[in-house]
C-alpha cells in the first residue's frame, strides 16, 4: 500500500466535503484526487456527492474523482504521529528553525504588481506563489489581507485567506468579506465605455432602420392607417422600454442609443426644413 498523509487531513477533507460552500467542497475533491485517496470513507463521500448533490457542477466533479480513485489501489491513511515526550526531545530540535529566505524587493514588487492585475488568474497565480514561498513580508500580508476582504473573484479571495493561513495570520472573518464580495463589480474600462456606446448607437441604428423605410417608403403605410399605427404602437414603447433597462444594467449603450436618438432628431429636422424650403420655391416663383 503507498503511504498517505495522517489521519487528520483526511477528516479535514471529507469535512470540508460536507460544507455549504461549493468552492470548499470542489477543492476538497481536487486535494483527494491528488493524494491518490482510494479510501473506503472518500469513495463512500464521494459516491453520495455524485448521486444526491444538487448542485450539478459537484456530481460530475465527484463522478471524474470516483472514476480517477478507483483505477488506484486501495489505501489506508496513516494515525497521527503523537508527540515525543519533552525528555526525548534531542537538542538539534530543541533549536529554532532558520528563518525562511525571503526574496528580493524586486520580486516583492512585481508579486504586489500581480495582486494589483484585473486578471483573475494572475492575482490567483501570485497569491500561490506567496503561499509555496512562504513570503512573510509587511506589504504582501497587508496585499493579502485587501484580497482576501474585497476581492471581487471569490475564489481568488478564498486563496488569499488559505494563504494567509500558511503564513500563520488571521484571515478577516467570512461575514466581512463575503457581502462585499457577491455584490462589488470591477469598474468599467474607458475601452468597455467606448465599445458599449458604439453598441447601443450602430444597433439602435441597424435595428430601426427597416421600420423607418417602411413607414416613410411604403406607399400606403403613410396614411397613418392599418401596419402604421401597429409599428408606432409597438416600435416606440419596446424603445423606450429598452432604453430604460439598458439605463440600470448597462448605462453607456443606453448613452448610446441617446445619442442615436439626438443624431436622428438632428436629420429629420434638416430633412424637414429642407421638404418645407422645396414646397416654398414654386409658391415664390409665381
């Protein structure tokens, strides 16, 4: 049988396969998969997860561990080991540990740089790195700490806490970072601003215009009578309809379609001065 770790971790695993928090649970699946757990109690966890778990992502996460454990020969995990008593203790492990190296400020700064990045995967990459590297610097634990309270990626947040852990500080508690978490939205780029106005004028645009030629171009639309009045019905409430929506879930296509809207006043009222400058000649020439 291969040798596993204690006791102890196996029941913080399956634990953790119990919780209310479908991150925990899914990392849980990972660490046992990893450890090559073929367990009588993992597969049994394991086995209930993929056949009652409501969540779906869980069951299929649990059917690729139960399918990846049972190809592996069954092990058993090891007791803690207990303490030695204090009079056997020899003295080389009687003196403190060499602290760990830390590295350089250089690398200190391009991993705050990481922290900082709008990549969920780079800020998750760095907080790693700080962890395996055990990096206990003064403005990386602060980094940290901002992470694991206000970030808005919640998994990104659960490893700077878990990495936080290793470094041997206290996590900001759950009930302070998960409000601010589920509800902060990264702020919009000057980019996504530009995109999202240019959505909402060319759309609003392409999405009107076969109304607009029927209703001026169609012969016997124009007596206000029959599809006429059903276009004008329907066509200018769904706009404004729209237009309000778009005004609290994405505010510069709405600004867009404003803007589209002014540029259309902006022609017809040309076109019409124009039409009544035309009607007006003949009547002066005579």
């Amino acid at each position: 049988m291969a040798q596993q770790p204690t006791e102890d971790i196996l029941n913080s695993l399956l634990e953790d396969l119990k919780s209310g928090d479908n991150y925990r649970r899914e990392t849980a699946v990972e660490k046992l998969v990893k450890l090559k757990a073929n367990n009588e109690r993992v597969i049994s966890a394991l086995e209930q997860i993929a056949a009652n778990d409501p969540n779906r992502w869980m069951r299929q996460s649990a059917k690729k561990a139960l399918k990846s454990l049972q190809s592996l020969p069954p092990v058993e995990f090891l007791p803690p080991a207990p303490p030695p008593p204090v009079n056997e203790i020899s003295p080389a492990l009687s003196t403190p540990a060499e602290p760990v190296k830390q590295p350089s400020e250089e690398t200190i700064n391009k991993l705050l740089e990481e922290l900082r990045s709008s990549e969920a995967y780079r800020r998750k990459s760095a907080i790693e790195t700080i962890a395996e590297l055990k990096i206990d610097n003064e403005k990386i634990v602060s980094a940290l700490k901002a992470t694991a309270a206000n970030d808005a990626n919640r998994i990104v947040s659960q490893e700077a806490k878990e990495a936080l852990i290793v470094l041997g500080v206290e996590a900001p508690p759950a009930s302070e970072s998960i409000p601010s978490t589920s509800s902060k939205k990264p702020p919009v780029t000057t980019r996504q601003k530009y995109i999202d106005l240019a959505i909402g004028f060319f759309v609003w645009y392409v999405v009107n215009t076969f109304v607009w030629f029927l209703l001026l171009e169609g012969g016997g639309l124009s007596d206000g009578q029959g599809l006429a009045i059903a276009l004008n019905l329907f066509i200018l409430p769904a706009n404004l309809i729209v237009l309000i929506i778009l005004a609290f879930v994405r505010r510069w296509v709405a600004l867009g379609i404003l803007v589209a809207l002014a540029a259309n006043f902006v022609i017809a009222a040309i076109l019409g001065l124009i039409t009544q400058a035309q009607c007006g000649i003949p009547f002066l020439v005579k």
